[in-house]
C-alpha cells in the first residue's frame, strides 16, 4: 500500500471543510499548516450572523450578471483564504503553507483553474505565509511560492 502525499493528505482536509462553503458559484477550503500542524481552516461564507446566500437562495451578483473575478464587493461571502488567516495568528502562521481546494457549486467539479482572488493574494502575502498548494485534480496539486504574488505588480486591476 502507498502512502498519500503530505500535500494530498493536507489538500484532502481543505477539501472536506469546503462542505460547510455556502457560495452558490463556487465553493472553496482552505486550511493553514505550519511544521505539519493544522493552524486553521476556512471555507468561504457570509459574516457571522449574516444570511448566506444557500440561505437566501440567490447571488447578488449573479442576479447582476458580474463575470467570474470581478466586483466581489458584492459578494456576501468572506473568503476561505481570509476566514482561515482571519482564524490564526500571525506568529503561528509565517513561514507556513496554505492548502487550497474549490468546486463549482452546482457541478460539485473540482476547479482546476482555482486560485486567490486579488485580495486574498495580499492577505496571504501579509499572513507570512511560504506558500500557496492549490488542488488541480485528485491527486495534482501546483506548489506557489507566496513570493511570485509578492514580486507581481497587481496595479493593471486598477
């Protein structure tokens, strides 16, 4: 018998805690690991107290048509990235790694395109995290230093 990958394994977390998301586009895990301990976990939904869109049974932006990775401030959800960094503290998280899983909604397809909004991005580089492990299939993963966001100049979003 062989042994899952420590990335796989870490992957396979994120995945299972992306079942609490209540996004009705696409749904995300995301869990922060440092010297092989799970510091934190985070799955994209609205505020604490606040309706999710499952509950409401619409997307704000759906309903005002907004391409795929734009507008999120119209979006109730806060971020699998910033739920798990939000859930942590800084000292336990620099130098770790943040595993990163996401479905469609409604196909419940893995996404092989998943990836940090432009937000998340700089939450993450702010977080002091290493790196960035991104589920593309099953057992393919894409390893992202958090330094190739760092160097990338975002200013062409403006």
């Amino acid at each position: 018998m062989s042994r899952i990958s420590k990335e796989n394994y870490y992957l396979d977390i994120a995945q299972t805690v992306l079942e609490r998301a209540t996004c009705l586009r696409r749904v995300y895990g995301a869990i922060i690991v440092k010297n092989d301990e799970i510091i934190s976990t985070g799955y994209n939904g609205a505020p604490r107290g606040r309706k999710n869109c499952t509950d409401l049974g619409f997307c704000a932006r759906e309903q005002r048509s907004v391409p795929r990775g734009e507008r999120y401030e119209l979006c109730r959800s806060v971020h699998a990235e910033a739920n798990a960094i939000i859930s942590a503290a800084r000292r336990d998280m620099v130098g770790g790694t943040i595993y990163l899983v996401g479905r469609d909604a409604r196909t419940g397809q893995l996404l092989g395109d998943a990836t940090s909004c432009p937000m998340c991005r700089r939450l993450v580089i702010n977080s002091g995290l290493k790196e960035v492990v991104i589920r593309r299939t099953e057992t393919e993963f894409e390893v992202v230093p958090v330094e190739e966001w760092v160097k990338e100049d975002d200013l062409d979003l403006i």
